[in-house]
C-alpha cells in the first residue's frame, strides 16, 4: 500500500517542479551519481547572497528526481551559507520515507550538486 509520503514522492518524480535550465545562471553545476551514472544539472540565479531562483535537469531514478523537485520549492530565498550547511537529515526529513543507504546517493544527489557549484563559485571545491 502506498501512503501520503510516498504518493506525493511519486508526484513530484512525475511532475518534476522547477525542471529545467536558467537562462545565464550564476551557478551551473552538473554532477553524476557514481554508483549509478545518473545525472544532474542544477543551475541558480543568486541576489544578494539569497537563492532567488533555481531549477533542475535530473536523469535519475524516483528518488533522485523528487529529492531535487522537492529541494527546489524550498531552497527559494535560502541564503548560499544556509544551503551550504544543509545535510543529509534536512534532505531526509523533506522527503518523509525511510530511504536505504545505497540509495542515500539519489537522495542527496541534487543538493551535493547545488553545494559545489556554490563552492566552485567561490573558487573553492567541496570534497565528498
Ligand atoms: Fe541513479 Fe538513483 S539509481 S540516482
């Protein structure tokens, strides 16, 4: 049986928010899951140190694709040193089901993307 969290999972893959690409983004980071070789692109528009727009391009599996639309929604208006210090358990939380560990990489795929560009900007790299 599929409950409430799972069933809006599987809209946000379906119905993917925030697909696509900025036009002449600020950040643009492209990123793979090693595992598996799916991919993301993520690109943002910044102003004033804030997230004023973002969107996705995701490759992926459910998990990956709805991790990403999901993070879009609420990533809006979040400061870059915010997003650079989100983890693993705020992206855990915002998707409400219980994920295996080997599939912890299509959870976090999206948000570990948007932090190295967010450092690549800086001049700088984010090791894993
Ligand atoms: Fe590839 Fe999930 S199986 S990102």
């Amino acid at each position: 049986m599929i409950d409430m969290y799972q069933e809006e999972l599987l809209d946000h893959y379906k119905n993917p928010r925030n697909f696509g690409a900025l036009s002449n983004p600020d950040i643009e980071f492209n990123d793979t899951n090693p595992l598996c070789g799916d991919e993301v692109k993520v690109t943002v528009r910044i102003s004033s140190d804030k997230i004023q727009d973002i969107k996705f391009d995701s490759r992926g599996c459910a998990i990956s694709v709805a991790a990403a639309s999901k993070l879009s929604e609420v990533l809006k208006n979040k400061s870059l040193s915010e997003v650079k210090k989100m983890d693993n358990k705020e992206v855990l939380e915002l998707l409400g089901v219980s994920i295996s560990p080997i599939r912890l990489k299509c959870a976090l795929l999206s948000l570990r993307a948007l932090q190295k560009g967010i450092y690549k900007m800086n001049g700088k790299i984010l090791e894993e």
